[in-house]
C-alpha cells in the first residue's frame, strides 16, 4: 500500500469501515510511515474533538431552535407592511 491509497481510504479506516484485507497492510503504513502516521494522528485529534463537542452542542441547537421559533413568532406579529405609530 502506497501514501495515496491510505489518504484516499484514511478516513473509511478511521471509522472501522475498512476489511482485514485494507486494515492490516494499512495499519501497517501508518506505522512505517510518518507522514501518514501524522496524518492519521491529526484525523484523530479532529474526529475526538468532535466527539467531545457533541454533548454541549445539543443543548446549542435546542437553544438555537427556540430561537429561530422566536423569531417567527415576531414575525407573525409584525404586520408586513405598516408598522403601529407609522
Ligand atoms: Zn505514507
């Protein structure tokens, strides 16, 4: 297995969707290579990171959800074109 192919199936690799057949001579890159390793490496910090976003990041979009109902709710009370005291 060349760099190409492992940058090309890295990230397939990263989330266990690979077989044994791509897996082990891929495994096996990362290790030997450093440029891929480091790769790897920093697919991982992001996927980890990204990981560890995503329970704050729930209550985020509920906030932004009722928010955006808000606004609508201002909307409907909006008349479109005359506003009171105009
Ligand atoms: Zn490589």
């Amino acid at each position: 297995m060349n760099c190409t192919q492992v940058t090309t199936t890295l990230q397939a690799y990263l989330d266990g969707q690979t077989d044994e057949v791509t897996t082990r001579p891929m495994a096996a890159h990362l290790q030997d290579c450093h440029h891929c390793g480091l790769e790897a490496d920093t697919y991982r910090k992001i996927k980890d990171a990204l990981a560890c976003r995503a329970q704050p990041d729930t209550g985020a979009a509920d906030r932004l959800r009722g928010f955006a109902k808000g606004l609508l709710r201002r909307a409907d009370r909006t008349p479109p074109h005359q506003a009171p005291g105009d």
